[in-house]
C-alpha cells in the first residue's frame, strides 16, 4: 500500500507537472490536489524523480524521512511552499502514512468529535502527532468504522462524530416545525418565538452540546415532543446518561407513553443510584417504578431517602401538570398536590389559563386546583370569583383529608362573605395585663411587636439595637416600644420592668411598655398576631404613627433618620413584594403579603384600621382549621385591601424591601434565625445594658436560645 508524505506542519507533499507543494488533508481526500507517494521499501511510486528518500533520521516518531536532491533538502514551508535547505531539521521531515488512513486523518482534524467522557474534542495535527485532547498519537494508527467512529490504540474508546447524524435529523425536524410557523398551540411554559433563538444558538455552537439539550427542553415545553425526543436520542454520549435518561422520561410522560416513560424513568434511577448501591439496593426501588407505584414526582420529592438519587432539574416543569394514575394513594395524590400549587407559583402569566385547564382535564377537579384557581381569580381583580374558589378549596381540603403546601395555607383563614360558625374559644388579650411606662407623654411614633416565651431571646438584642440608635441621635424621637408577651417566664418580665424603670430614669427617649398573659391558643400563627390584637387597645391611648415588625429584628444606627424621611414622606408602608409600582399584584395570593414589618401613618385612620385588624384576627382564627398559619397576613391584607388600596392613588405607600432598611432582619444579612441572634454587627449590649445599670450577663443569658 503506498504511503503519503505527511509534512511536520501537518500537511501533505504533492505535486503537479511544473509545481511541488503542500496542501491540506482535505484537498488531498477531495482529489484536489495529488499526493506525492512512496512504496513500504521507502521508494517513491509517485512524485519527481529528481527526489530520494533518505531513511536514517532521528527523529520521534519513528519512520520518519527525509527527501535528498543532490547534497540538500527538501523543506516544507508553513505558507505551504518548498524550498532547498543545507539542514536536516524538523521542516525537512517527512512522515510516511498508509493512504488508507488518509480519510480518518482528514475527518479528525475537519470537524468536532464526542470522547468517551462526554467531551467535544477538535484534533490538532502538528509535529507529526494528532493530540485527542490531552493524548498525542501516531497519526498512521487511526481507523474508520462505517458509521463513522474512529479508533486508535492509544485510545481507549472510539471517539465519534459530534454533532451525529441524529443530531441531523432532530435539527432538521425542528426546522420544519419552525418553518410551519406556530399552529395556535397553547403553551404554559415556553413560547414559540423561543425557538429561533435556541436552534440558531444550537446549530451556531455546536460544540456545547447543553444548546441541544437545552432545545429538546424547549421543545418539550412547546410540545413537540418527537423532535424533543430525536434530540435526547441525538445527546447519547454526550452528557451525563442517567440526567439524558430521565429528561426521556419525561418525555415519554409528556406523550401519555406511560409505559416507555416508566421504563425510562427505571433505567434512569439505576443508572444514577449504580454508582452507589449494589443491584440488590436498586431493585424493589425500580420495580415499584415499573409498576408505576414511584413517579417522579415522588423521586423529585424523596430523592433524600430514595438512595440519594438526583437529577438534573431542567425538564421539571413538563411534568406539571400531569396526569396522576386511577389508583394513586394518599401519599401519591398528597405529593402530587404540594408539587402543584408549587409549581404554579412559578407559572409565567401568559400559561396560567392554559395549566389550570390542563389540569382539570388530566385530574378533575381538587382542593389544589380550587386554591389556585382562586389564585388566578384574584390576580385578574376578579375577587367574588376568588373567595368562590377559597371557601370550595377550604371546605374540599378538610372533607378529603389533605393540607394545603405552607404558602397557601392562608386558605384557611383567608375571610369572604361566606359565614362561619364563632369560633368557641376565640383568640383575646382582653385580660391581659398591662405594664404602662411611666413617662405618658405623646411619642412620635409606637412600635409594636410580640412573641411567646421562646421567641423572647430576641428581645435583648433588639432592645439594645434600638435604645443605641436613640442614644446616637443629636435629637433623638420620642418612640414608644410596646411588646405583647404570651406566656412570659418571671424572670423574662422582671428583666423588662427593670428596663422600663430604668430607661425612664435615664430620661431617655424610649418609653418602654408591654402587656402580657395567656393566649387561648398559642402556637406560632397567634404570636405572630399578638402586635394587632394589642393595636386597639394602643391607639386608644395615644394619638401616633405605628410601626409593627417581628420580634426577631434590629434596629440601624440610622433609624432615626430613616423614621424622619419615612414619617415626612409616606403614609404607610408594607412589604409589597408581590406587586407593582402601580399597586397591582402580579403573582402570588392574597396573603402574600409581607408582615415583617408595617407602617401606618395616617393616625385619623388607625382606630378603625386597628380594630379591623384585631376583629378580623378574631374571627378567622379558628381551632379547627389544620393550621392558622398565615392568619395574621390574611387580616394585614385584607384590611389593606379595604381600608388602603382604593386609595392607592392619593396616598404615598413604601414598598419596605426597598432601600435603606427601616429594619434588619435576618434575610438582609442572609443568616437563619439562630445565627442572627447571635450577631453582634448592629450592635454590642453589654456597653448599652451598662449605661442603663442594668446586668448584661443578666441580658445575655435571655438572649440565648431555648
């Protein structure tokens, strides 16, 4: 078999009848131009006789020669011309190669190939080695399957072509689909115009193969679910196998396949807990699977406990909604019911129509689907609507045994016109008792705020963060503290009198008072009520601006100045974090509605305003609801929208996430509660608790969690 030239720049000696020269390999495998030739025996077969082959050179690797006319040598150029050198270096080299191997090496070096370790590889070929990456080899080693694979001894798998031929037909077939133009397909999470960008970005870099998952994502979502599925076909190789299995999967869901999807979804699971867990481990895990007993929802849902087993996210949202199987369990239907209100909170508003109908379609209709029902209802300024579906969700969720996900459990405590039976023992601080500061001069504003016996290890911190700030001040406001107390320990009320007593001896600006007694039912939803339930009663004794926050905050250095510019400025402020600037709500519920912390400025409104807080709390607290959680944002909401919202236009409302914080709370310093307690960056107590002579070992010790 006769053997080309291959030069140390990586190109192949040739010549024509008046010319010798280099060219690329592929001008060579095009028949554009003739490759010089020599025999095994190093003889030249094709090529000027004016050349002779001389084989004693040193050179790696071995094989290499030279070509001699008369007392010089022919030398390779890199601009691909000849010329005669004295030398015998590295550009007068010549390594012979098969002919055969000819259609390999043009291949390797004229496209993008897939290694064994999912990775897009462009051969180099110079200084008579190809590099595969980090591995330089023989270019008279390399072979060609007939689809296309290439081997070579110093590799231990084929390298394949990348993109393949599937790749091709999946392109080509989204093409198609795009060239049809949208076909009026209702879509929840994707949109068509989408998809020109996404198959111009696949085909324009093709060496991420991420664009084309990232596609057949795209295409799920847009419910071309063939051309999803030729693209999933198409990434074999060239990504993680057990993530490309599950997005099949969901694929096959997506296309009510549910046998192929749970095939899929079984080899998923054992191709990603088989790094871990022996078959013995996998087996009942994949046979419930096939049996259709373990969807993947409940994987997503239990991925902790189901071997440690995780996936790749992006193909997620395909799953919802989804159609849930005739004989699914409590567990399974539960599962299903917390993914889907979940997942709709997510939902982009052009979808939201489009999801709610495709879920009645697959389930019927449930307490999940009532809740967010309402949801969309009230986001469309539809309330009557909204209430409608609440009340029906409430009532369905009770009599069916279910629970609302955490964020929606406001359903439950959520008022419409529909009436309720009184609750037996309702929530009152009517018998609390009151310890009054004893300075009773009118504040400038009153802050409110309250907790259990527990949540009291914050009331140190918070109470020296604020008293620092005042004392900071050239003119310091006068602002009275109220705290409302379920449950006090002695020691708890004891600490706080002292500090009542002693802040009014200091002559300082902060008034300190706080009520304190026995809630009919404490749990975490009526602590976090206890600030206007106690309102009322507040207002009726002076005439100022309130400020309601949790307990677990601190005060700024600033936040007398802070008060000034938002009492000149503003007539409330509420975290607003689901609506515009127009004061239009755009995502969320009704009671997503941020109580942390709440500003009400307009002191001929507050009697009425804090008696409808207090009424409402009263009235939907109920102890046969599952939970009351989200009760007090309910009554915060709901008083809003009566008393505030019709107004929005003529009054001046802070959205209180904006910048500058009033208050810090531990999601502005991105710490849990337990580590924000702990902080000293605000402030130090034990100087504060000095100056007023009170023990701040005695602070501390409160301040320790429980």
């Amino acid at each position: 078999m006769p053997r080309f030239l291959l030069s140390w720049h990586g190109t192949i000696l040739c010549h024509e009848e008046a010319l010798l020269f280099c060219a690329p390999l592929a001008d060579v495998a095009s028949g554009r131009s003739r490759p010089v030739l020599a025999s095994q025996c190093n003889e030249m077969v094709e090529g000027p006789c004016s050349l002779t082959v001389v084989t004693d050179v040193v050179s790696d690797p071995e094989g290499v020669i030279a070509l001699r006319a008369g007392q010089t040598y022919l030398t390779a150029n890199p601009d691909n011309n000849m010329r005669l050198s004295d030398a015998c270096d590295d550009w007068e080299h010549y390594l012979p190669v098969p002919l055969e191997t000819l259609d390999p090496l043009d291949a390797l070096t004229s496209r993008r190939w897939l290694d064994d370790q999912t990775r897009i590889i462009r051969p180099r070929l110079d200084s008579f080695r190809i590099s595969i990456g980090d591995v330089p080899c023989d270019p008279r080693g390399f072979t060609m399957e007939p689809d296309g694979a290439i081997h070579h001894p110093s590799i231990p798998h084929p390298l394949r072509p990348w993109p393949n031929a599937m790749a091709g037909r999946a392109l080509s077939a989204i093409l198609s689909a795009l060239a049809e133009g949208d076909t009026g397909r209702k879509t929840i999470w994707a949109q068509w115009p989408d998809l020109a960008r996404q198959v111009t970005l696949t085909l324009a870099e093709p060496d991420h193969p991420a664009h084309l998952y990232y596609l057949a994502r795209l295409c799920t979502l847009l419910g071309l679910l063939d051309e999803a599925d030729l693209c999933l076909q198409a990434l074999s190789g060239a990504m993680d196998e057990a993530d490309r299995l599950w997005a099949s999967s969901i694929v096959a869901a997506a296309a009510d396949d549910d046998e192929t999807a749970a095939r899929l979804l079984a080899e998923a699971f054992t191709k990603a807990a088989g790094t871990r867990h022996d078959t013995a481990a996998i087996a009942p895990h994949t046979a419930r699977i096939l049996a259709g007993n373990l969807t993947h929802r409940s994987i997503l849902r239990g991925s902790a406990t189901l071997l440690q087993v995780r996936f790749d996210g992006a193909f997620d949202l395909a799953l919802m909604p989804g159609k849930l199987p005739p004989d699914a369990d409590y567990h399974l239907r539960a599962d299903y019911y917390h993914a889907l209100e979940e997942v709709w909170s997510a939902c982009p508003q052009t979808g939201r129509d489009g999801f709610l109908a495709q879920e009645e379609r697959l389930n019927g209709v449930s307490h999940a689907l009532l809740v967010i029902q309402g949801h969309n209802h009230w986001l469309k300024g539809a309330w009557e609507a909204a209430d409608a579906c609440y009340d029906q969700a409430r009532l369905r969720a009770i009599e069916d045994g279910f629970r609302f996900i955490h964020f929606n459990c406001g359903a439950y405590s959520w008022l419409t016109d529909t009436e309720r039976p009184p609750e037996p023992d309702p929530l009152s601080v009517e018998n609390w008792q009151w310890h009054h500061a004893a300075n009773s001069a009118e504040p400038q504003l009153c802050l409110v705020a309250g907790c259990d016996a527990s949540y009291f290890r914050f009331v140190p911190k918070f109470l020296a963060s604020l008293v620092n700030a005042l004392e900071k001040a050239p003119t310091p406001p006068r602002i009275h503290l109220v705290l409302g107390l379920s449950s006090p320990t002695g020691k708890q009320l004891d600490f706080l009198t002292q500090c009542s007593a002693s802040l009014a001896a200091s002559g300082s600006s902060l008034p300190l008072s706080f009520a304190h007694g026995r809630l009919t039912h404490p749990d975490g939803a009526s602590y976090a009520s206890l600030r206007y339930l106690l309102m009322p009663e507040i207002v009726k004794r002076q005439s100022c601006p309130v400020l309601t926050l949790d307990i677990d905050a601190m005060i700024p250095s600033d936040f007398p100045d802070l008060i000034a510019t938002l009492q000149a400025d503003f007539d409330y402020g509420f975290r607003l974090y689901a609506f515009d600037r127009a004061g239009h709500q755009y995502f969320g519920e009704p009671w997503g509605f941020g109580a942390g912390v709440s500003y009400f400025g307009e002191t001929d409104h507050l009697p009425v305003i804090a008696q409808a807080l207090h009424d409402y709390l009263v009235t939907a607290y109920r102890s046969a609801n599952p939970t009351n959680w989200c009760v007090d944002q309910c009554a915060l909401s709901a008083v809003y929208h009566r008393h505030i919202a019709p107004r929005w236009d003529s009054l001046r409302i802070r959205f209180m996430d904006d910048n500058p914080a009033i208050v810090i709370m531990p999601h502005h310093v991105g710490m849990d509660k337990r580590s924000f307690g702990a902080w000293d960056g605000i402030v130090d107590m034990d100087p504060v608790f000095t100056r007023l002579g009170i023990n701040p070992d005695h602070a501390r010790l409160l301040g320790r969690p429980a």
